[in-house]
C-alpha cells in the first residue's frame, strides 16, 4: 500500500488592512525596577497580549437578564474607552492601563445522568 502525502501551502490569516485598530495591543506584565539607582524602570510583558481589533462589543437585548446586561454594558463602555485611547497613541508609545488580571481554569462539563425513559419520550416526540 502507498501513502501519498500531500503538503498543503500553509494559509496566511487574512488581515484586514481597513481595520482601524490593527497594531494596537493590550499587553499584560510587570513593571520592572531598574537594575541601579536613577535607571528607568521597564515593562516585562507576557509573550502573548490581547489585540485591540479583537474587543468586540456585545449585543444587549431588552429580555437580557438585568445583572448580565449590565456587567456587558460595562464591558461594552470599557472596549470603547480602550479605542478611543489606542487610537490616540503615536507609533511605539505605550501607556499604562489600570486592568485588573485574573489567571483562571474553566469549568469542566459537567455530566449528566442520563434519564433512558426521558429520552425515548423525547424521540418518540421528535420522529413520530
């Protein structure tokens, strides 16, 4: 038998050359002091930061419940501000941005017990 292997071109991510944002960066580090008196201190970032092109505001609907609209009203408020500072920023310059940094594990699936009498109920239901 014969294995034929074929080598696709790698595909380049399409980048959006009308995107407003594209180049600006959230970046997440720590400020380090300098190594003698008088030094400046320097920004030591994490090898991956968060695009600016990326933040995208969420859609709020009126039968949204009240607490989640609100936190992604907050978070829509907080992507705007972010724009509208990136936008005003020179080539090479940086800022500091008071963000909180939360390092977080998702939550596992949980698993359900599946109920044998339900289920034939819901097919019975569905393909009858």
């Amino acid at each position: 038998m014969a294995v034929i292997s074929v080598n696709s071109p790698r595909r380049n991510p399409i980048i959006n050359d009308n995107d407003e944002y594209q180049g600006l960066w959230l970046n997440v580090g720590i400020m380090q002091s300098g190594v003698e008196e008088g030094d400046e201190p320097s920004f030591v970032r994490l090898p991956r930061g968060v695009a600016v092109s990326d933040l995208k505001s969420r859609k709020i609907y009126d039968n949204m419940d009240p607490d989640f609209a609100a936190s992604a009203n907050l978070m829509n408020q907080l992507i705007t501000e972010i724009q509208k500072k990136a936008l005003t920023l020179g080539e090479g310059e940086s800022i500091p941005v008071n963000l909180s940094v939360q390092l977080y594990r998702r939550q596992e699936e949980s698993v359900q017990a599946a109920t044998p009498a339900a289920n034939e109920d819901l097919a019975t239901a569905l393909f009858a």
